[in-house]
C-alpha cells in the first residue's frame, strides 16, 4: 500500500474541502481561535473551490468555508514563497470580509475572517519559529481591532517535540510533513487517531482513478516548472496559479511549456496568454 502526498491540489482538496469533519479538526487544531470557541459545523462556500481535477491553481490550493457562527476561513497551501503570496492572502482576507456586507446589513453583524496558510517553504530567515500569527493591534498598546487574522506556518521548520501539548496540530503537521509521494509505512501515532487515520484512506494511491493521477502527476510538473523559473530569476511572481509580470516573460515561460509538451489550454491557464499568441509561438 503506498500513499500520495497531501500537499498536492488534488488529495490536498480531497482531504480537506470534501470531509467537512476533517476540515473542522484542522480549523481547530491550528488556529488561535479564542477559548471555548471551537469549530463545530462549516459549509463550504463555493463548490468551485473544490473541483475533482484541478489544475488552474499551480502552486496554491485553497479551501473557503464558514462556520454556524458566520466566522469564515480560508486554508491555502502555497508550496513554494514568493513576496506576491502575502499580499494576495491579505487581499483574499479582506474581499471575503467585505463581501459578508450585503445590502442592508449592518457593520456590527460582520464577522472575522481567519486566513490559515501552510508555507511547504522557509520564508522567515530571522526566526526558527514555524508558526506565525498577525493580527490588526494598535501599535502603542496592542489592543486588537477584530476582523482578521493571520495564520503562516512553515512546514520545513516544524518539529513534532516544540509543540507536544497540542496533540492534534502535531499530528496534523506530522501528516503534512511525512507523507509523500511513495509513502508505505506510516507511524502508529498517524494511524491511531480517528481524523489522521480517514485522512490516510483518502490518499491511498489505489483510491485515484487513472485520470486523478495523470492530474496529479501533472500538478507536480507544473511545480517543478514554476520553481526552475524562479530560481534562475526569469519571471516575477506567481499568483493563483497565472503567471505575471511583463509579458516577455509570460512568452518566454509558454515557449519552454511548448517545449516540454504542454497543451495550449494547459499553456492557457498557467501564462494568461490566449490561443492566438500560443500559436505564433509555434512556429
């Protein structure tokens, strides 16, 4: 029995915007919710938000749900930092926060927007703290001003023995950080607990249907691609999976994408450039 890793868009999506139960034990167990007020049912917010075979979102995966208080989150995955990402997450924050104003309604009836961010990256060179939480506070006092919040944590920094007294936000990490790709043998501490345990079937290889996993496989090219890029410092910026910036680079990046035989609606969703200028690439 071998394992897909939890981190793609596809099982990461499976996972957790499919199994509302598995959702709400990962809400609770990694956010700095107030005491006593636990997640208890969500709802999702947009079935677009969890398609079967995704692919337009390259490097970030997301879930948006709320909860029967009308608190609502955001979960995103971003396997790789770029300076665009935290100000994209503070963006989708505060649009998800305005948009519960609709006509008629009062400000005092606007409920906080919790923003939870699993970095598979380090992005914070000056601290070996894997968990960062921001929230608007008043500089001289710290009193906060409710509404949003904040969650990154940095997986490549987590380590189960700093944080033993939050069981289930270890086993969650844990599961995140030791299954990839392959994965046979998995820890009795994992398999044990109820949520960990169903969250493991669900990414058990022989649960994907042929099509799931070319898409998979996919997603990880499309990775891999965008991180060469980014490394050799040849475009700026990855935002929901689109690539932008000028657009030598977008040309530069679809002309490598034809190169290592991606489709013209795959080259499409990734660059932003349309059919006619796909093809004159072609030639």
């Amino acid at each position: 029995m071998s394992y897909l890793d939890p981190k793609n868009d596809l099982t990461f999506k499976k996972v957790f915007g499919q199994h509302p139960n598995l959702c709400i034990s990962l809400l609770n167990s990694l956010l700095p919710l107030p005491n006593g007020e636990y997640v208890e049912e969500i709802e999702y917010m947009s079935s677009e938000l969890v398609p079967e075979l995704p692919l337009g979102k390259t490097s970030i995966v997301d879930v948006c749900c709320k909860d029967n208080k009308g608190r609502q989150f955001i979960v995103e995955m971003q396997m790789f930092w770029t300076d665009s990402f935290q100000y994209r997450v503070v963006f989708n924050a505060s649009k998800a926060f305005v948009r519960q104003l609709g006509r008629g309604k009062q400000y005092k009836s606007l409920q906080p927007v919790y923003s939870l961010n699993l970095v598979n990256e380090n992005y914070a060179q000056d601290t070996e703290e894997f968990y960062h939480h921001y929230q608007i506070v008043n500089i001289q006092n710290t009193n906060e001003q409710q509404g949003l919040e904040f969650v990154f944590i940095e997986l490549k920094k987590f380590q189960p023995q700093n944080v033993k007294e939050r069981k289930m936000m270890v086993l969650w990490l844990r599961y995140l950080t030791e299954i990839n790709d392959g994965t046979k043998v998995v820890s009795k501490d994992l398999t044990d607990s109820l949520e960990i345990g169903q969250a493991l079937d669900i990414i058990k290889e022989s649960a994907f249907t042929e099509e799931e996993i070319r898409w998979y496989d996919k997603y990880w090219d499309i990775i891999s691609t965008e991180r060469t890029y980014l490394s050799d410092s040849k475009i700026e910026g990855l935002i929901e999976g689109k690539i932008e910036g000028k657009i030598e680079g977008k040309i530069e990046v679809a002309v490598k994408l034809l190169d290592k035989g991606f489709s013209v609606e795959e080259i499409k969703e990734i660059t932003g450039l349309n059919d006619a200028e796909i093809e004159k690439l072609k030639n």
